[in-house]
C-alpha cells in the first residue's frame, strides 16, 4: 500500500537563534500532526537594529504522510 506526503508552510521567530525558530515551529506541527516525516529550510531571515539582530525568523516546510 503506498502512502501519500502533504507539505505544510510554518514560520517562526526566536530572539536566539534560526535554529530555535525552526525547532519551535517543528515542535508546533509535531503537537498537532502524526507521521513527520521530515523538513526543509525554506528560508532564514533577521530583523536587524543598530547593527545588531534583534529577531530571527524562519520558515519550514514539513512533510508528513496523510492517514487514510
């Protein structure tokens, strides 16, 4: 029997790290959808003030297998 993949789009920010904003918003998704099955970095940003970053933002995609 084979399987059919959805990929949803998260976004998260963190005052630490891209990687924190990645892991809260799988941490998000894993509360809420069974089967993860993996992710992808769609993409990492930062907002910035007086040269410094003050918020760094990430966005996810995670896939996971539709249950039947």
């Amino acid at each position: 029997m084979s399987s059919t993949t959805e990929a949803i789009e998260l976004m998260r920010n963190s005052s630490e790290s891209w990687e924190d904003a990645a892991r809260s918003a799988l941490d998000d998704a894993d509360g809420t959808l069974k089967e993860i099955s993996g992710l992808e970095i769609a993409s990492q940003t930062a907002d910035v003030e007086d040269g410094e970053i003050t918020r760094y933002k990430t966005t996810i995609h995670v896939s996971f297998v539709l249950q039947r």
